[in-house]
C-alpha cells in the first residue's frame, strides 16, 4: 500500500469512509490503512451503522462534500453497504453522477482510476455486481443465524428483555401511601431512594401485573 502522491491529489480531494455496524466494533483496521494512505483525518468519515441502507449521517455528510475529481477509499465493498440494490446504485451515483473516483483497497480490480477501455469497465461492473451480492448474502446469513440462535435459545427457556421485577411488601405498602394519597410521588420516590420515573415505571409494571386481569373483568 503506498502514500498518496502529489499527483494523485492534484485531481481532487482525498476521502475515505470507514464504516462498523455497531458502537463496539473496533475501525482501527480500517483506520489504520487509510493513515497509511496519507489520508487527513478530517477527510474520513467514521460511521458505525449498520450497512442494511444508507441512511446514515456520515454517509450522506461525506456525499454531499464530495466533488468530481474526488477519489473516496474504502477498505472492501461491504464497509459501503450491505444491499445489492443500493449498493449498486450508490456506485452509479458516486461514480456517474458525481463523478468521483472510488478504489476499494481489499479489491483492486474496483479501481475506477484503472480500467477506463470497455473490458475494463465490464470487468469492475462484474467484480462489483459479484461483491455487491455476497456483501447482501452475509447480512442474511447473519440475521438468520441471529434469529436461529434466538429461537433456540427461548426453546432452552433462555428469557430476553428486562428481568421481571419482584414487589416486595414495602414497595406494596408505598404503593398503597401513593394510591391513598398519603404521598406523593415525590415523597414516595426519596422514601424509597430512587428516581421518580423508576417509581413511575414500577407503578406502572406493579399495577399492569396484578391489576390488568380485574380491569378487564368489569
């Protein structure tokens, strides 16, 4: 991998999109190779989205900088998306409308600088269209496996969300003080030393638990 020349950025600004799907996934990698590329760190856009569309604040921020001449770096195709369809039309605009460059570095053949001949345009069209489906195909697959995994883990008696709340007698007796009036709910939440809106949100699970059944009686 070599460091920008003078004469690559003459033609345009340098841009780079770095993209994980989620907050805890680690871009270093990706960061890494575009530093090594000379790229300034105020010209790479950083999202952690997840790649099913592009809707995503970087995303658009970074299209919306971008100008013809302009080269965007990518590590691999599915750092831009995720969809077959929209991936392949956020190429024809990048590449058609806007008129930029883009180089996908784990793919050299996505090289819209090289390959200007028909052959050559046919190759990247066929090399995008295939990376395009397999980077669909792995977000299936994920999702897929995810849901199995869910599944199979509710089969097991594996339970998912909040854990259930347990009302203990003092909180049934504060919430008798609240329900007479002998509190208020901010008096009821000091005595019990936790914001009002977890005694609001416990009200509320301690009354749909026991009382939803007898409302729905009368």
């Amino acid at each position: 991998m070599t460091v920008l020349s003078k004469e690559t950025k003459s033609e345009g600004q340098t841009y780079a999109y770095v993209r994980v799907s989620t907050a805890d996934q680690n871009e270093d990698r990706q960061l890494d190779a575009m530093h090594k590329l000379g790229i300034n760190d105020k010209h790479i856009f950083v999202e952690k989205k997840s790649g099913k569309d592009f809707e995503r604040p970087q995303y658009k921020k970074m299209v919306k900088k971008l100008k013809e001449g302009d080269i965007l770096y990518i590590m691999s195709i599915d750092r831009l998306g995720r969809n077959y369809d929209e991936i392949r039309e956020q190429w024809r605009i990048l590449t058609k409308v806007k008129n930029i460059n883009i180089v996908v570095l784990d793919m050299p053949l996505l090289d819209t600088r090289q390959f200007k001949d028909l052959v050559g345009t046919l190759i990247s069209d066929l090399v995008l269209e295939l990376l395009a489906y397999v980077a669909e195909s792995e977000r299936v697959a994920i999702r897929t496996r995810t849901n199995e995994g869910i599944a199979a883990a509710k089969a097991r008696g594996v339970r998912f969300g909040r854990p259930p709340i347990e009302f203990g007698e003092e909180f049934k007796e504060l919430y008798s003080k609240w329900k007479n009036g002998e509190l208020t709910m901010s008096e009821a939440a000091r005595s019990a030393s936790i914001p009002r809106s977890t005694l609001q949100y416990r009200i509320k699970a301690y009354e749909k638990c026991f009382f939803s059944d007898t409302k729905k009686e009368d």
